[in-house]
C-alpha cells in the first residue's frame, strides 16, 4: 500500500460527530459518535496503527440519545462530552419503563405534547480504554461497554445545546456550552462530576437568534471565545463574557464552523453554506484577508493543522475534503529562511532570495473517498501530518498530508 494511502472505516450508523484524542499521547485516536433512532447509539474509538497501516476500534454505548457534537477533554484521556437529542415530556416515562425503540418511535409519532431537545452531559470511558490500543476486540465474542455519566450540563432553562468546548490549555475543568442563544461557562469539580455554572451571556437583538458553533482561543491566555450564529462573528472576553468583536454579515448564509490559527493570535478562519472558507484578522473585521471559494456546496468544518498553519482542511457537503496550503497568511510565509552567513556563493544568495519571495496559496489536494456529506474533519493530536474525516454515511477515511509537501515543509 503506498504511504499516502487512505484508510476507510465503515461505522454501519449515520455519523456526524468527530474529534481526536487531545489529552498528552503518543496514540493516532480518533473519537466518533453516530446517529440511529432504530438502535443505541455508540462512540467508536478509532485508534490507528500508522506502521501497520490499520485501524482497531472498540465501541462504547451512548444510550442517552443521538450524538451530535463529541469533544475531548485536553486534560484527561478517559474524558469526552457529547451534545445528544433527548425526548422529553411524555416520552419520558417509556424511556424510564424501558419501552422499545419501536415504542418510542410510535410514541413520539402519536404525542401531542413531546418534543426533542439536545442535551450536553460528561462522561467517561472504561479504565481500560483510556490509553490507545493497537488491539480490537473479537467482534463475535465481546460486548460494546458503557459510559460512565460524571454530569449533565443542565440545560432546563436553555434549551438546545449546539456545542461543547474545552478550554484548551487548562486542566479540563473549565467548559462553555453554546445553548440556543445563551453562551455558557461552567466550572467542573469533584472529578467533574459535578457542573458549576460559572458565569453566562447571552445574544440581544430581534429575531430567532442561536449559536450554531464555537472554538476557544488557545492565544490571550486562553480568556477568548468566538462564535458563529446566523451569518455573524463574535468574540468574547469569558472574564467578563462581554462582547469584544463582531463580524457582521461574515458570510453571505448560515456560518457552520471556525477555528483559531494555532500560531498567529488574531487569525480566524471561518466556513458557511454560501460555499465558502473565510480568514479574519480580528483586529479589523471589515473585510476577509483572504477567501476561498473551491466547495460547490456547504461548507461545514474548517480545521488548522495545529503545527503547521498554512495547512487548512475542509470538508463540505459536497461530498469532498479539501486540503489548502493558505501559506501567505502563516506564521511562515516565507518559508524557511536562511541566514546570509550560510550562504556560500553568489548562485545560492540568488536562490534564498528568491525563496524570501511570499509563496502562493494553493490547494495541496482534494480527496473524494466519501459519497455522502462531510460533516466533520480534523487533524490527529498526536501525528501533524495525519487527519480523518467523517461523512454522513458513517464512512470515516484517515489521510496523510502528501509525502513531497511534508518535506518541503520540513527541509
């Protein structure tokens, strides 16, 4: 198998929720929720064996509902959140009396006065889990393992959760959840097992306002927040939880998704259903610094590589993930430079001059192993060069950044 090679993995369930493992390790894990109304729902571990070229996996059972957005706690290896759809109201008591699938299905086809709520909770894998493994378990003779719940997020008076962010840098106690229109910033104690709501805000102004997604900066000391709703940016100071910018009209539809570059502290990239992938520099948001239009339809992630930010990944529901190298607005856009000391005759001076030239922006490649939507991609925490993707389908490719781009990154 050549080395850029892709590796599929199929869940079997429709999926759309992806995250690697960001705790301290040396394992390539990813972690995958899926979506079934017809059986429980699960979280697939998905560790990779870069030397053997193989995926192992275990399955860990969410029975709380289906998953819609999965992140990992930096601080701790056995310790994920999940936002999930619950039905509540009279459904309540068929979950509580062990009702069926099926039941619930007609339950919920019947009622009046049910309706669906998406929840937040975290939670934690088995012991045995925690660490990678290069291992799967006999499928025919083992059983899939629960979660442990450490707490719910309580939403009573916020309603539906978008998503679920830890503070990058810290010791995993400090989370904000995005809930409708309200900004949520909670503290977790007891082994996080229990979930203090430390401060909130939340969005003013006319009309269905709701957060759609939300990254925390890992720059400012980590006391930033931005956020996407409806076609806005924002930013937030979660001191204060006082508004610091805003982006008005950032995209002409629906803004899905934004990440922080990871090396430059005001730079922001952010992704829509107007098909295209913006960059900000937050200290003037009165238009993009750069723009890329190559998706024929939403765009519904935009991750940096978190070692090297010229490297740009999106996926889309077009079915397509696109690699760019966005280089002249990296911390590098030179290139590696080389001092004049080093440079030994005239010919050589002439090529490092040349190389000080600003290098252009391109696609590096575009990969269409899926044949459904792409909701999610992102890049391994533990390998710079590898990342997955994962498509509605439940169908989870992991790619390399091309070998000659590696190197000439690196030399």
């Amino acid at each position: 198998m050549e080395d850029d090679a892709p590796v599929i993995y199929g869940l079997e369930f429709q999926a759309r929720a992806l995250t690697p493992q960001t705790a301290e390790t040396d394992a390539i894990r990813f972690l995958v929720g899926t979506q079934s109304l017809k059986y429980d729902n699960q979280i697939h571990i998905i560790d990779f064996d870069d030397e053997n070229n193989i995926i192992n996996k275990n399955v860990l059972l969410h029975q709380a509902g289906e998953i819609w957005h999965i992140s990992a706690s930096p601080a701790d290896r056995g310790v994920l959140a999940t936002c999930y759809n619950r039905t509540c109201c009279c459904l309540d008591s068929f979950v509580a009396l062990g009702k069926s699938a099926a039941q619930l299905l007609t339950a919920l086809a019947t009622s009046s006065d049910s309706k669906v709520l998406t929840c937040a909770a975290v939670w934690r894998m088995p012991k045995e889990l925690e660490s990678g493994s290069h291992e799967s378990p006999d499928d025919s003779s083992s059983t899939a393992q629960t979660l442990e719940l450490l707490c719910h997020l309580d939403n009573t008076a916020h309603s539906n959760m978008a998503c679920v962010v830890w503070e990058p840098m810290g010791d995993g106690k400090k989370i904000i959840s995005l809930a409708d229109n309200h900004i949520l910033l909670w503290d977790l104690q007891e082994s996080s097992s229990q979930a203090v709501l430390a401060s909130s805000a939340s969005l003013e102004g006319k009309g269905q306002l709701k957060f759609t997604s939300g990254r925390w900066s890992p720059h400012h000391n980590c006391t930033q927040v931005a956020t996407a709703n409806d076609t806005t940016l924002r930013g937030w100071d979660t001191r204060s939880m006082s508004q610091i910018y805003c982006i008005e009209s950032a995209h002409g539809q629906l803004v899905r998704d934004l990440d922080f570059n990871p090396n430059k502290q005001y730079y922001l990239a952010s992704c829509g259903d107007d098909c295209k992938v913006k960059f900000w520099d937050t200290r003037n948001v009165t238009e993009p610094v750069k723009t890329l239009e190559e998706h024929s339809h939403w765009v519904w992630n935009v991750r940096y590589n978190h070692s090297h930010d010229q490297l740009v990944l999106t996926g889309s529901s077009d079915s397509r993930v696109i690699l760019s190298n966005m280089v002249s607005i990296s911390s590098e856009p030179f290139g590696h430079l080389v001092d004049d000391d080093d440079i030994s005759d005239q010919e050589d001076h002439r090529s490092e001059e040349k190389s000080k030239e600003p290098l252009q922006d391109n696609v590096i490649a575009t990969y269409e192993e899926h044949e459904d939507s792409v909701y999610a991609v992102d890049w391994s925490s533990a390998d710079p060069w590898l990342f997955a993707s994962l498509s509605y389908d439940g169908r989870l490719v992991i790619n390399r950044v091309p070998r000659a781009l590696k190197y000439h990154i690196l030399l």
